[in-house]
C-alpha cells in the first residue's frame, strides 16, 4: 500500500480510509474496469443500427475490452498477479455474473434475435469462443478472430430480423444486471432496461438528444 500510495501522490493513511487493504484496492480496480467497459459496450450497441444482434453484441463488448489495457491484459492472461488474484475469489464473487449472461441469451432466444432450433448450452459455446480468444491472443491477430467469430454468429446464431431493439434492450438488461453485481456509489446511473436508445444521462428521442 505504502507503494501504491506514493504512485498516486497521497498517504498511506488516506487510502487505508476508502480500501480494507491491498486486496479491498485491487478488487475496486478490476470492478471500476469491468464497469467502464460494460458502458462502452452499451453506448456502442445502442449506436448500431444492428447492434442488437448476437454478433454485434461480441464484436463491441471485445472492442470495448481491448480499450481498456488493464482488463485486455488480465482477460488475455497477460497479467499474472492479477489473474492468480482474481482465480483466488470465491465462486459466489462470479456466480451472479454467469447467471446474468445465461438470462441474457435466453432473452436474446424469447425476443426472436437468435435461433431457437441451437438447443440449451448455446451459452456454454459463446463462453467457449471467449475462452479461445483469450487463450490465443498472445499468438493470432485478434482482430482477424474476432471478425471471424462474428460471422460465424451471424451466419449461425444469428436470427434474420429487422429490428434489433428488442436485442438492444436484452443487452440493456444484461449491463444492469451486471453493473448490480459491483456496485458502486459514484458509477454512472443504470442503463433503463427498456429504453435501449439511453446512453448514460442522455435520452436519443427520434434523434434529439434530451
């Protein structure tokens, strides 16, 4: 602690009053991190015209995640400290998350925005993708993946629709659900789950911004 405060110009003391210790300061980083990059991902999606598709939804949430050094690195495994950190919370830290991104696909299958002919484990398979992806970044062009991913969601995952606000309003829901999971008194307000076209602390209303 007594390093991280020098780093950052103020006393020991002085953080000792907002983090427990060392471990209080480096879950309140990775959450601050996580949060920005939930953000990004939404004001991206709703920007989209298509954005509420799956394949978009992957798209932006790795371009958000790569836009944030700290969280790319950890998500790669290219932060070891971190990662054994983040390996030695318990189960119940992550659990929630994993059950807003099952809720997430499940709505995504009930508003018509991917097939419903893929059976039950189609989260598994996504998870899968982003467990390649991170494992391989260090070695392949990530960009390329990506791209290669997507349409592969597209192609296969992916639903022929017009609309994708009800997608948009799924992802609206999946980023409040997590963003409930690490909360935080001074976070941007919440994404409404059913207006997709707010971005945080501005609502588009038939292109004016209110």
């Amino acid at each position: 602690m007594s390093d991280i405060a020098a780093g950052a110009g103020v006393s020991k003391g002085l953080l000792y009053l907002r983090f427990a210790d060392r471990e209080d300061l480096i879950r309140a980083l990775i959450d601050r991190e996580f949060r920005a990059t939930l953000i990004a991902t939404h004001a991206a999606i709703d920007s989209d015209v298509d954005g509420g598709l799956l394949s978009r939804a992957y798209v932006h949430t790795i371009s958000a995640l790569r836009s944030r050094p700290l969280l790319f690195r950890l998500y790669t495994g290219q932060a070891d400290d971190l990662a054994a950190f983040v390996r030695s919370q318990p189960p119940e830290r992550y659990a929630p998350r994993v059950a807003a991104g099952h809720r997430y696909v499940a709505a995504m299958k009930e508003s018509g925005m991917i097939r419903t002919d893929l059976g039950g484990r189609l989260g598994t398979v996504l998870s899968a993708f982003a467990i390649g992806v991170a494992a391989g970044a260090a070695n392949l062009d990530v960009d390329e993946v990506v791209a290669g991913l997507s349409l592969f969601i597209a192609a296969g995952i992916d639903a022929e629709v017009s609309d994708t606000t009800p997608g948009k309003e799924a992802f609206a829901t999946l980023v409040n659900d997590l963003l409930a999971c690490v909360p935080d008194p001074t976070a941007l307000d919440q994404v409404p789950a059913r207006q997709a076209t707010t971005v945080y602390g501005e609502t588009s209303i038939g292109g004016r911004t209110t």
